[in-house]
C-alpha cells in the first residue's frame, strides 16, 4: 500500500509541476487549466479551487457515461489536485514571471511542461486509486467508445480548449499543442511506466486494453 500511495503522489506533484511550467511559459496554458484560469480572471478565488469545484460536477458526468452510481471515492483525488495545483501556483511559481523571456526559452519551458505533464498522468494512474474525475474522464470516453488513451484525452482536449477560449482564458500555441500532443505523451509514458510499476507491484495488469 505505501508503494502505491508513494507513486501515485508521485505521479501527481510531477503532474501539476508540469501544468505550472505550461502556464508561465505564457505560450497558453493546457486546455483545463485555460478555463480555470478564465474562471478565476472573471469570478476570482483561485485556479485550484474552480479546479475541485468543476471536478465535482465531471463524477455525475462519469457516472451518466458509465451507466454507473457517481465515484464519490475520487472526492480524495480533487482535494489533492487542487491542493497540489494551488502549491505549485501560489506558492512555488508565485514570484515567477516569464513574460519577458526570449521566445526559445518559453518554448523550452512549455515542452518541459508538456513532457512532465504526460508522465505524471501515466504515473498516477497506475496505482488504481480512484481517480481524479478529469483523469476518468478521459479513461471513461475511452472504454465507453472503444478508443485508445491517446484518442480519448484528444477528444477531451479539443472541447475543453473551445470552452476556454469562449470565456477568454489563455488559449494559445501552448493549449493547441497540449490538445494534440499530450494524448500521445500520455500513451508513450504510460507504455514505458506499466511494466515498471508492476515489475516492482505483481498483480493482474488492468490496463492492458490501453496500452
């Protein structure tokens, strides 16, 4: 059990770590992130708590897309996100300022972020705890339409960045690259993580349809 919750914490801070480097890269956050943003410029309080809050409302739109009561197990996993997210944010990255940098290194700073992103992602969904509901999300459209992970997070993606760019938050290169890129950096850390995560935890593998 301690091997799991230590790589599922893990996969989480590198995760969000990723999310913060994306975001002060000022090239346009990833495609959740830009709507939480939005929300927070319009309404104020901060990114993490519209994070928590709108992942709430994702459990009921699991639960009608699994034909399944809501997964109120993944309440934890909200509480740590937006948790995590506000740490990197307000915390680490608050005195952080990018906006003057040369353009090369806002690109370097975004692919860092993109990179790290993706193998959080593949990291803390392999304990199977319950999961963040934007994380099952996209694990959900997979299994319910037959879809592998990378075409699942794409369709995600491409819905969330419209939504955000509707309410002015920080669509840009960054957000388009995220949307078609992270599902395949997804997939690829994933592939490479799973056999080393269980190689150390042996147990039926459950993510096999995935890979």
């Amino acid at each position: 059990m301690l091997y799991r919750i230590t790589v599922y914490l893990l996969g989480m801070f590198i995760n969000f770590f990723g999310v913060a480097l994306v975001i002060h890269a000022t090239l346009g956050a990833g495609f959740w992130t830009s709507f939480f943003i939005g929300l927070s410029d319009l309404a104020g309080l901060t990114v993490g708590f519209w994070y928590g809050l709108f992942q709430i409302l994702v459990i009921f739109l699991n639960g009608s897309l699994m034909k399944q009561k809501p997964e109120y197990g993944a309440v934890l996993p909200i509480i740590l996100e937006s948790f995590i997210l506000d740490f990197w944010l307000e915390i680490v990255f608050s005195s952080v300022q990018l906006t003057a940098a040369p353009l090369m290194v806002k690109v370097a700073i975004l692919i860092a972020g993109m990179v790290a992103i993706g193998l959080g992602v593949a990291i803390y969904i392999l304990p199977q705890f319950p999961r963040a509901p934007f994380d099952q999300l996209f694990l959900v459209i997979s299994a319910r339409f037959n879809l592998s992970l990378q075409m699942g997070q794409t369709s995600v993606a491409i819905v969330m960045a419209t939504l955000a760019l509707m309410i002015g938050g920080p669509v840009g290169v960054g957000t388009i690259a995220l949307v078609f890129l992270l599902g395949p950096i997804i997939q690829f850390w994933y592939e490479r993580a799973y056999p080393m995560y269980y190689m150390l935890y042996p147990t039926q593998a459950p993510h096999e349809e995935y890979l």
